[in-house]
C-alpha cells in the first residue's frame, strides 16, 4: 500500500516554512495560469479588432472607390470602373 506522504493529514508538526510552501504553491500555481490565460485572451482579442478594422478599411475603401466611378466618371462605367481587387474585398467583407 503506497499512500502519498502528507503532513497535514498525518498529524505531524510541520514547520512554519514547510506549511508555507504548501499553502501558497497551489496559489502560486493559480495565478502563473490566470496570467497565462489574460496573455491568451490578450492576444485573441487583439486578433479579432485588428480583423475588424481592416474590414472596415476595406469597406470604406471600396466605398470610396464605387462613388468615384459612379459620381465622378459616370454610371454606365461604374462597374468596370472599380478594380478587381476591391470587387473580391466588397464581396468577401459582405
């Protein structure tokens, strides 16, 4: 019968240093995975706004580009106009 040896449950004494480290290494090891998890999380939501804010730039650019062609050069020209590039970028951010 291997049981693991703990000083808590056997009823030993145990020193004031010994019971320290045996209370605060679950703690330590909580916070090292609470950080861990904050950097994670950091990194996902930075991810996401820097997606969004090249989709939006991407949008606004095409805007841009189909009220020049439309407005400015005329409508019939509208769609040839705008370049296949910004074509792909509206239709992927829709």
């Amino acid at each position: 019968m291997s049981q693991a040896f703990s000083p808590i449950e056997s009823g030993r004494k145990v020193s004031a240093p010994a019971a320290l480290k045996l209370v605060i290494l679950p703690i330590m090891i909580a916070v090292v995975v609470a950080l861990f998890q904050l950097v994670i999380f950091h990194g996902l939501v930075s991810d996401i706004v820097r997606t969004g804010e090249l989709r939006q730039k991407a949008t606004a650019m095409h805007k841009k580009e189909a009220w020049s062609c439309n407005y400015l050069i005329g409508k019939a020209t509208g769609e040839t106009c705008l370049s296949p590039s910004t074509n792909q970028l509206a239709k992927n951010t829709r």
